[in-house]
C-alpha cells in the first residue's frame, strides 16, 4: 500500500550538500568521519545546528507537513555519507524516505568537464522531475528544499519547480530562524490576463482586484503595491518585470 494517500501528505525534495561534514569539524582532504559520530550529533540534540538541510525542513516536520523525504545526492563518498546520516534521522522521526544519486556533477579528483557536467545536471533535473511527479500522481503535496546541495542543483532544481508548479519552493540561510519561499509560479494565460488588466501605465486601486490575485501578483514580484501609513492597501503598479510579462 501507498504511503501518500492524500493531500494530507507532505513530499519534500530535499537537495543534499556536505554542510553536515563541514559542521562537525571535517575539512576537504581528511579522511571522513564514521557515520555513527555524525549520527550522534544530530541525536544530540541540536539537529539544525549541524545540518543546513534538516535546518529548513523540521519546521515542517514539526509543524506535521512532511511525511515523505526524497534525499538527491552527488555520487561521491561525501554526498553518499551525509544522505545516509540524514535518512537514518529522518526516519527516526518516522519520515518515509526515498533517495536518488546523481553522478557527474563534482569529481574531486578534478576529472569533472564540460561533457560529464553537461550529462550530471540532465541526470539531475530528470531526477527532481521524477521524484516530484511520482509524489503528485500519488496524491501528495511537493516542496523543494533548495537549501543544501550544489549551486547549480538548486538553479535547475528550482527551475522544475517553477515548470511543474510545485507547491513550494523554499530556502533558509544560516542567519535565519525560519525557512522563505521563493517565487516559483510561471506567468501563465490567467496572470497575464490579470496583468493586462493594469497596463496603462498608471496605478490602480488596489480594490480592484480580488484579494487572492493582488496577493499572488505581488508574491511574484509582478506588482508594486502602495500602503498607507496604517499599512492599509492604496495603489498597484507593474513593475519593469510585470510590464514585460504583460507585453508578451
């Protein structure tokens, strides 16, 4: 039987870098330390001190909105030790875990060129796209942790998220208490409409649209809104990025 049965169900896509090694101390050149060391620090109690990953996503875990964790990482010795010291503590926290590697991406033998990375990053966006519609077609909200990972895996991977319109896509740098979405939502016909509707040039009262699509318009980043000094809605405006999208 199906662990996702419902919209209940929390799938997050979680991108796997090496913030768990650097934190306990580890540095490029050492030998690794064993997994039970690591283990225990997260067991220790301070779980999101050492991990950038599990940083982001015990808010939700916490919170009761993750019930499933696809793990992506790189297929070194490093990528493979931290995504097992993550699987076991997350499924100590009863999260159902699935994981993938991707080969490629990062040789730190410096055998890494144009032509491997070319085919590491298809793999990976192949991956997150996999993962994310077999979560979907099971009935499961789906999240992107671009937290961890490599640079160029978080831009690809919230590139699919924007493309399949996951439910979220969300970040938390080390200097933050809780996680912030990214803006992910495609400019699709029905935003475009909305902006059409603001094109003139001149701003409009902010009452004229209906609360849900002022919202969405300037979590996008597609809209200026003006307050008053009571913090009370006056005007909307495009901004230079709502302008362009409403000329296509």
């Amino acid at each position: 039987m199906s662990l996702y049965r419902s919209r209940d169900d929390c799938v997050h896509i979680v991108l796997v870098g090496t913030s768990l090694l650097t934190h306990s101390g580890w540095k490029t050149g050492q030998p690794l330390p064993p997994k039970a060391l690591l283990s225990r620090l997260l067991a220790g109690g301070s779980p999101r001190r050492y991990s950038a990953e599990l940083n982001a996503l015990i808010p939700f875990i916490d919170r009761g909105e993750c019930t499933g964790v696809h793990l992506l990482a790189t297929r070194t010795p490093e990528g493979r030790l931290c995504c097992s010291v993550l699987k076991t503590f997350l499924q100590s926290r009863a999260v159902h875990i699935t994981e993938a590697e991707v080969s490629g991406l990062l040789e730190f033998d410096g055998s890494t060129d144009q032509a491997s990375f070319n085919r590491g990053i298809r793999q990976f966006r192949e991956k997150v796209f996999r993962a994310a519609q077999a979560a979907r077609g099971r009935g499961a909200r789906v999240y992107l942790n671009a937290t961890g990972g490599l640079k160029a895996e978080v831009a690809v991977a919230v590139l699919v998220a924007a493309e399949l319109r996951l439910d979220g896509a969300y970040y938390l740098h080390e200097s933050m208490e809780n996680p912030v979405f990214l803006p992910i939502a495609p400019v699709d016909r029905e935003l475009r409409e909305l902006l059409v509707r603001i094109t003139d040039g001149r701003p409009i009262r902010a009452t004229r649209l209906p609360p849900n699509d002022l919202w969405r318009l300037e979590h996008e980043g597609l809209i200026k809104v003006s307050r008053r000094a009571d913090g009370s809605l006056s005007t909307v405006r495009l901004t230079t990025y709502g302008r362009y999208w409403a000329a296509q």
